[in-house]
C-alpha cells in the first residue's frame, strides 16, 4: 500500500488479527479504528466498545488528530475490547 502525502499506513492488530491501515494525518484516531474493525470483518461490537494502545500498552485518545502522535509507517497499534465487552 503506498499512502497519500497527508497519509500514514499503521499496522493495527485486531484482537491478535493484524491489518494495514492507510489513515489520514488530519483524521481523529478514532478513524482507524473504525477501517481496522472493518477490514478484519470483525462486527460483533460497535467502535466505541474498543481501546487502541500502543506497544507500551498506553491507551491513546481517540479524539486526537491522528498527526499529533507522529506515528511513523508501520507503527504497530493494538486494538482490543474494553474491560468488561464481549460476547
């Protein structure tokens, strides 16, 4: 995949399922969010029902311009349920 110039490609692991990413710098976080659930076909729970973390482990707000983190292509984020979610 190879992202536009105000784009950065994340790898973000969906419950163990990892999938790239293309996202928009100028998107709110939650953005990735919402394509990652769809690409890995996972729709049992609604976006707001999941947490993005980095490989630190550090919950990372979803409202956040996606820009501010200065993620470089590739970054690996981790996107799980909530404490107390599932099915």
């Amino acid at each position: 995949m190879s992202p536009g110039p105000h784009s950065v490609d994340l790898a973000i692991i969906v419950n163990g399922q990892p999938t790239m990413v293309e996202a928009n710098e100028n998107a709110p976080l939650r953005t990735v969010v919402e394509k990652a659930l769809h690409q890995t076909n996972t729709t049992g729970q609604g976006p707001d029902q999941w947490e993005l973390r980095d490989a630190s482990g550090v919950e990372l707000p979803l409202d956040q311009k996606i820009k501010d983190f200065n993620f470089v292509p590739g970054t690996q984020l981790f996107l799980n349920l909530k404490a107390g979610v599932g099915g």
